[in-house]
C-alpha cells in the first residue's frame, strides 16, 4: 500500500510541474513511471483493498500520461491511455477517476470529433452527479462549451458558459480534486475566449484573451503563455498584423523557456501567417526575425 500511495504523490508532483514548466520533459517520465508500474502489479500479489487502490492509482498515472502526451503533442498516444483509466476504474468501482479520464477524453477529441467530446463530458456529468464539487461540474459544462463551439451552435455554448459560470460562483471545495487546480475565472475566460475563435469571432476572442494576459493567474504560468499565444493568433485573424506580431514578440522569450509543444506549435504556426510577403511590415519582419533566431539557437 506504500508504494501505492508514492505512485499517487507522484501524479501530484507531475501535475504541480506540469502547471509551471508543460510537458515535453515530463511525459516520457510519466510513461516510463506507467509501464514499471503495470509490469510490478502484473506480478505481484497483494489484498483486495490493495488491489482496488493500485487499479486507482495507475488509472490516475495513465490519466496524467495522457495529459501529458497531449500537451506534449504527441496526441495519438494519449487515447489507449484513457481507455485503459476508464477499465481500470470500473474495475476499482472508482467514480472519480472514470470522471477525470472522461474529461480528459472529452478534451482529447473536441477536434476531431467534437459531438463525442460532448458525450464524454455528459457521461462524466451524469457519473459525478450527487458528488461532483463546483469546480469539477465547471470544468465539464466548460467541455461542453468549447465541443458546441467546435460545432458552430452558439446556443449550446452560451449555454453551457452560462451554467459553466453559475458553477464557478459557488467557490472551491475541501473536496476538489487536484486535477481541477487550474478551474478559476481566467481558465473560464481563456475557454471562451477560444470558443469565440472556433466560432468565427476573433473580435471577441482578443476581449477574452485580452483580459487573461492583463491579469495572470499565478501557478499556472504555461497557461498564461498559452493564452498570450492563442491572443496573438486571434489579434492575426482580426486583421491586426502589427498587434499579432506584437503580442508573440513579447511571449517568444517565455515560449522558449516552457516545455510545450502544444505552445510551440501555435507559436510556430502564427510566424507561418505572418512570415507571408503580403503581411510584412517593420513589427512582422522584427517578430520574424527574432523567432528564427531563437529557434536556430
């Protein structure tokens, strides 16, 4: 049971460097933490109790792996890992732990496909209900939110901000889990803030993003870029080539220091639109300029 429970710390300590530093240096620990894990329980013998808490804790190890691979754009590994939470927390009669692997299911499809994204987070709705703390019901009506936004119905997504935002008033609980940490008025506000972008409103999405980069929320400093990047993405998509260029100018240093590819990848992608002949002005070239050579570095 000891080592059970070093098994669970260590998610708690994945996650706290997640938060600050993302996850290209971390996943593949959390993979190879996983697979030793699952080799040792496979051969072992131990209690009932013993047997339901490891069922627990390497869902919640494979749950942090996925999240870590998805962060770390590495997104095709991610699902098997979640698939294999959900079993293992049926098998454990765990609760919570199916509900954080559907969320992050939720999360992992809206994409690609976006009206499964929205059962995932129903049927995490629906498991959690009678239990779940606010935190955790806006974190599921913030999925919601986002798939119906993917989908382009706007009703849907206001919605579910609406209950999304009654939820969040009602405060934090003893009984939050460590996986919600990040569920505060800027994560609802970035969340919106893209669901705008899917929607076609880049207008509103720089008013949402805007107001995250204006006031950072500490603790969470790869979401603060992640949102500063994703604000110069909608600044380019308004029209504003200068404020796009602008923006990731002054969020370049710390892309650089973050280990996200997920960051990265916008980042990458924003000096792709920019870097066009049509868009180049002084502040585009000086943006251009510097991301190369901090990449060549």
């Amino acid at each position: 049971m000891e080592q059970v429970q070093l098994a669970s710390s260590l998610v708690d300590d994945l996650r706290r460097a997640d938060a600050v530093a993302g996850a290209d240096l971390l996943c593949d620990v959390a993979i190879q933490v996983h697979t030793r894990l699952s080799a040792w329980a496979a051969r072992a013998s131990y209690s009932r109790e013993v047997g339901d808490a490891l069922q627990s804790a390497l869902a919640d190890l494979s749950i942090e792996a996925a999240w870590l691979a998805i962060d770390a754009e590495r997104r095709s590994e991610a699902r098997p890992y979640l698939n294999e939470a959900i079993t293992r927390a049926r098998i454990a009669d765990d609760p919570r732990v199916e509900v954080r692997a559907l969320t992050h299911l939720s999360l992992l499809i809206r994409e690609s496909q976006p009206g499964e994204s929205l059962h995932c987070a129903e049927a995490a709705l629906r498991v959690s209900a009678g239990w779940a703390t606010p935190r955790l019901t806006t974190l599921l009506h913030l999925r919601r939110a986002h798939a119906y936004a993917v989908l382009r119905d706007a009703s849907g997504f206001s919605r579910e901000m609406t209950k999304a935002r009654r939820e969040l008033d009602r405060g934090t609980h003893e009984d939050d889990q460590g996986f919600v940490h990040f569920v505060n008025h800027q994560e609802l506000i970035g969340i919106e803030g893209l669901s705008y972008l899917a929607l076609d409103k880049p207008e509103r999405t720089v008013q949402s993003l805007r107001a995250i980069t204006d006031n950072p929320s500490p603790g969470h400093r790869r979401n603060q870029v992640y949102y500063a990047v994703r604000l110069s993405e909608a600044a380019y998509q308004q029209g504003d080539v200068n404020e796009a260029a602008r923006i990731a100018l002054d969020v370049l240093p710390a892309v650089r220091q973050i280990s996200s590819k997920r960051v990265s990848q916008h980042l990458a992608q924003v000096r792709g639109s920019l870097a066009t002949p049509r868009q180049a002005t002084t502040t585009t070239r000086q943006f251009v300029d510097a991301y190369d050579q901090e990449v060549s570095l």
